[in-house]
C-alpha cells in the first residue's frame, strides 16, 4: 500500500507541475478606415500588467494615460503610401487586466501600401506578439510583429 501511495505521489507531482502557468505576451490593434472622413483609427489592447512594467508606472497613478500615449507614439509608426503619417493620441482606458489604447490619423488618402512599425513591449517581453489587424474599403489583413521583425507592410 505504502508503494501504491509513493507511485501516485510521484504521479500528482507530475500532473500538476503540467499544469504550471506560461507567461503569454501580447498586444492586438485594430485598424479601420473612416471613407467619408478618410480616418484611420486605431485601438490597441494591452496586457495592463505588461504596459505598466514597460513604461514602470502604476495605472491608478494621475501621470499613467500621459506615460502611455508617450510609450506607443514612440513605438508605433504608420506610413501611407510610402509617405509617414502623424498618429493623434485620443484616449486610453483601463478595463481590469487590459489597457485600451485609442489614437487616429485623419486626412487620409487612398491607400495602396500601409507600412506599420510596431514594437511595442518587444524591449520588454523578448517573447511579445504584436498582432494588427486592419481593415480597408471591405479587404482585411492582418500583420504580426515580433522581436526582430517590427516593421512590416501591406498592399492593397
């Protein structure tokens, strides 16, 4: 009996040390088109917890909406057409474990190639995933980024 019980011991470690928690990095960002005001907007999710060590700083601190848009501006690059285009800041909001980033560019002109840098939290989590998802005049694409690999471009 005494070896049965040594046996599941030895068994439940191992089934529970399975079960141990894997750190996943990521940041989504949604891209839209505005046609009628030629607007691209965009809407970032991040990991609160992850964006706070970034840019190391509390989220309920007054200064912590000022720290992020300052974090993803210098982060976050989006040229047109091979011409690069200036993002504005609209907002953030933390929501539990993720923080909403808004920011928009208007005068916007057709687009054929979109070409995006984005290294948000890759300094910080080498294993980050950065996802884009953009949608234009009824096409979706969908761009990743990762350490290494911060820029990349789309045509349509």
């Amino acid at each position: 009996m005494k070896k049965i019980l040594q046996v599941f011991g030895v068994f439940a470690v191992v089934l529970l040390m399975s079960f141990t928690v894997a750190d996943f990095f990521s940041s989504m960002t949604k891209v839209d088109y505005v046609d009628g005001s030629k607007t691209l907007k965009f809407t970032t999710k991040m990991n609160t917890e992850h964006i706070s060590n970034a840019i190391n700083i509390n989220p309920n601190t007054v200064g912590y909406e000022a720290e992020v848009k300052k974090y993803v501006n210098n982060r976050f690059t989006v040229s047109v057409n091979g011409s690069p285009i200036r993002l504005t800041f609209t907002g953030s909001q933390v929501n539990g474990e993720s923080v909403w980033v808004y920011f928009e560019s208007s005068g916007v002109p057709a687009i054929s190639s979109l070409k995006i840098t984005n290294a948000i939290l890759l300094e910080t989590y080498p294993k980050q995933i950065n996802i884009v998802n953009i949608a234009y005049k009824g096409n979706q694409k969908t761009m990743t980024f990762q350490r290494g690999k911060e820029t990349n471009e789309v045509k349509f």
